[in-house]
C-alpha cells in the first residue's frame, strides 16, 4: 500500500509538471493548440496506465494512488506560487 501511494506521488509529478512544462512552452510553438493537446494525451496515458498497473488485488491501491497525485499537484502548486513571487 505504500508503494501505491508513493507511485501516485510520482504520476502526480509526471502529470501536474508535465502540465507546467508545456503550459511554459506553449508560447515558442507553430501549433500551440496540437501541442496542448498531444500533451494531455501523452500524459494522461501515463497516469492512466500507472493507475492500472498499481490496482493490483487491493481496492485500496488506487484511493492511496490518487491521494498521492493530489499531494504531489499540492507540492507543485505551492512551488510554482514561491517561484514567481
């Protein structure tokens, strides 16, 4: 259960920085509407196969999985306001 919880940690980073990283970029691309898209594609992907693979036979792998991913969007929310104040 622990590993659960801290692989939603690491998808939570994946998705929510992967999501400050292309927001960062958009502005330098020729299409920046495919780029925001193909970004939600790629990193929900990831999110949802992680959260597949981590449901295993315990119900309680996914609740602690996405209570990670809520802490890790916490932590990055609470970094990006400290970083451009």
């Amino acid at each position: 259960m622990v590993i659960a919880f801290i692989t939603g940690i690491f998808l939570g980073f994946i998705f929510f920085g992967g999501l400050y990283f292309s927001v960062n970029r958009m502005a330098d691309m020729k299409h920046p509407a495919a780029f925001m898209l193909a970004s939600l594609i790629i990193r929900m992907l990831i999110l949802l196969v992680g959260l597949y693979l981590i449901r295993g036979d315990s119900f309680y792998n996914i609740p602690l999985a996405l209570l990670g991913i809520l802490l890790a969007r916490t932590y990055l929310t609470w970094w990006v306001k400290r970083k451009e104040s």
